[in-house]
C-alpha cells in the first residue's frame, strides 16, 4: 500500500536543511525518467490507476498503481518489479496493446526517516512549469502529519494529488 501526500512550491534547500536537521538520510540524488502507458480508450485513466516505466540511476522500474482514494492523502495499491531495459519493457508494453501516454523526467533528492520517505522534486523539460515539491510517503497518514510539523510546515500545506493533477494545476496557470 502506498500513502503518500505531497506539499508544493517548496524551497529545495530549506527543505534539505530541515530534513537534515532531523535525522534523515539522503538515500538518492539523480535524474527520473518517466514514461505513462494507458490503453488506447484510456482504460487505466478511467479508473484513476497508473502504469508507468521509470529510469531511476541505472534501475528500471516497472510499476502498477491501484486507485483507492485521494481523501487527505494519496492512498494506492502499489506493484512494482526491477526489469532489466527499458526499451525491452516499452516494446514488450506497446505489443500488449498500451501505448505511451506521457512521458516525464525530473531532478530527484531522496531522504529516509525512521518510518518515512521524503523526495524533493524538480520537474525538467515539459512539466519545468511545476514548482519545487515535496512527496512523503509513509505506513499511515499519521507518520505523515508528525513528519510535516517536524519540517516547519502544517496539515492544510499538505495535498493529495498526484502527478497529473499538479500538472494540470501549473499548467492551467500558464499563459498561453
């Protein structure tokens, strides 16, 4: 299960200072490469689930999202394997039908706790639009609430959208 919320427009480097200061662990420092599959009737974007093939460092990950809800925080059944290429994986998706819906790359600082995951993100290329932010994850919201008041902020910055919801949130703000 993954519960997860995220707190957006951050500063980096206050947000590394704070985290630092508590005790937490840098676990990654590097670049993600995204990419999103869905059916060609949007089967999966229906359903609020997700696909997505990821590069993080030398990993390839594939990974399956099951929407449960998006009360206060994200809240997901959450499957994911190693696999050895990525090409292999995208070709191996598309011949079973998906096909690539979006694709997303962005800087990654990664940071553990005793109970909880913090990733500092800033988006690159197309999604260069979306602010610096936080994304927690921990076991249960409560782990989540505690980390936040610890890192200087409170339950209202919290928010429980995930990655397209932020992006259509920037986006829409954008001139065109």
């Amino acid at each position: 299960m993954e519960i997860e919320a995220k707190i957006l427009n951050i500063d980096p480097e206050k947000a590394i200072k704070n985290l630092t200061t508590i005790g937490a662990v840098k676990i990654f420092d590097g670049e993600i490469n995204t990419l999103f599959y869905d059916t060609p009737e949007g089967t999966l974007s229906k359903r609020k689930d997700l696909l997505r093939l990821r590069r993080i460092g030398k990993e390839v990950i594939l990974t399956y999202k099951r929407y449960i809800s998006n009360k206060n925080v994200k809240t997901r059944e959450e499957y994911e394997t190693e696999v050895g290429s990525l090409e292999k994986m995208d070709l191996i998706l598309r011949s079973l039908g998906y096909q690539i819906t979006e694709k997303m790359s962005k800087k990654r600082v990664s940071y553990k706790t005793e109970s909880v995951r913090v990733d500092i993100d800033i988006h690159l290329e197309n999604y260069s639009i979306i602010p610096p932010l936080l994304e927690i994850e921990a076991k249960d919201e409560d782990a989540i609430n505690k980390l936040v008041v610890e890192l200087g902020f409170s339950r209202e910055d919290l928010s429980a959208w995930d990655f397209f919801e932020v992006a259509r949130h920037y986006l829409a703000k954008t001139p065109k």
